[in-house]
C-alpha cells in the first residue's frame, strides 16, 4: 500500500507527471515497474466481496444477459477482470501498455481459448472502425492528460460498432465531483460525461456510488 500511493503521488504531483503521461514510451516503462508487484490497484480486494456487491458484478448487470460477438477491453491490466467478457462474448480483444501485466492476464486466463491480448496504449494502438460490439473500460482515463481525453474518447467511440454498447467504471473525483478520489486530476464525472456528450449513443445505465460510477452507453447508429 506504501508503495502503491508513493507512486499514484509520484504520477499526479511531481514534474514528472507531464513527461509520464505525455510519453508513450515512459509511460510504458512507468507502468511496467507499477505491475512488479501484483495487483497493485487491489483489484482482487473488490472481486472479493459477495457476489452481486461489488462494482464490476454490478456494471456487467447493466448490459442485461447481452452477448457479445467481438468484445474488447481497454486497459485489461493482469486480466482480473477478462473472464467477465470471455463469458458473455464469442471472442474478446484484451490490449494494455504494460507487457508484464499481458502476460500475468495471459496466465490468469489460460483456460479461456476465445481471449487474445495485444500490448498498446489506446492513444496509439489500431483497430478498425465499428470492429466490436461490446467494449469495456475500466479506470484507465483519468491517468492521461485531460487535453488528451477528447481524442482518446474519439478513437474509442470510432471502435464500437453501431447497435452496439460501450461500458465504463471509473472512480469519481473529489477535483470534479466533489466526492471521491482527491489525488486525480479529473474522474468519472468529465471521463463520462464525455461519452455521453458524443452524438449517437444513448445513456442506457448509468448508476452513482460514493466512489465510483458505472455508465453504459449504447451505439444507436444503424448498421449499413
């Protein structure tokens, strides 16, 4: 725990933070040495409440029993939370920018055969427009520079295909939402309410806890 708010301080309060967000490269490497320890953002602590209470049992709640074609996940971290996907689609894209944490996401899935993890940052890495109908992201956006958002929500609402949903979990922020986070420079409240601000998607669910919100949008674009 010591370590993991030295470096949550580390990226948000220091002059490093421009150079750690800003750069790929950097980023990458930063990430790598936060995944030397396992599960560094306590993921586990969460899945281990009883089912149905924890947040990520509550956010696939809203998707309703929908079963996804393609499925993509941004962000999968060490795959914690992959299986939630596997189970409700025919096949899932899991991409993140630290390669120690693929290839933990890979061990802890190695019984699912309908999972391939790529290693990318989502300000780079290519996927063709309308390719998933299902894509999910969890506590990813607030690390990256707010001037940076409205072109990585672009490039993520350009991936879900049309009469498709995008799901979203973030943490809310004391800097945006009065509750919440307080070492954030924005949260759930402007990351979300991006998405909602983009012209075609409907809000389908979105749900407020003291710390957390969990938002599904759906594509209403008709298919060609």
């Amino acid at each position: 725990m010591i370590r993991s708010a030295f470096l949550h301080r580390l990226i948000n309060h220091t002059p490093l933070r421009k150079l750690l967000k800003d750069n790929q490269y950097v980023s990458r490497a930063y990430f790598n040495y936060v995944y030397l320890t396992s599960d560094p953002y306590q993921i586990s602590k969460e899945l281990s409440k009883e089912p149905g209470t924890n947040k990520y049992d509550q956010a696939f709640a809203l998707l309703n029993g929908y079963h996804a074609n393609n499925a993509l996940e941004i962000g999968c971290g060490e795959g914690l939370l992959t299986h939630y996907l596997a189970e409700i689609s025919d096949q899932v894209t899991a991409f993140d920018i630290s390669d120690l944490a693929i290839q933990r996401a890979q061990k802890a899935n190695d019984n699912a055969t309908n999972i391939r993890y790529l290693q990318g940052d989502v300000r780079a890495i290519e996927f063709a427009t309308g390719e998933f109908d299902l894509v999910f992201c969890s506590e990813l956006l607030s690390y990256f520079p707010k001037e940076q958002l409205s072109d990585i929500v672009e490039r993520i609402i350009a991936w879900v295909a049309p009469q498709s949903y995008l799901l979203l979990v973030h943490h809310r922020c004391q800097n945006d939402d009065d509750m919440g986070l307080a070492l954030k420079e924005f949260g759930a409240r402007t990351i979300h309410n991006t998405f909602i601000e983009c012209s075609g998607f409907v809000t389908e669910g979105d749900e407020l806890s003291p710390w957390y919100r969990l938002t599904l949008l759906h594509n209403t674009a008709q298919t060609r």
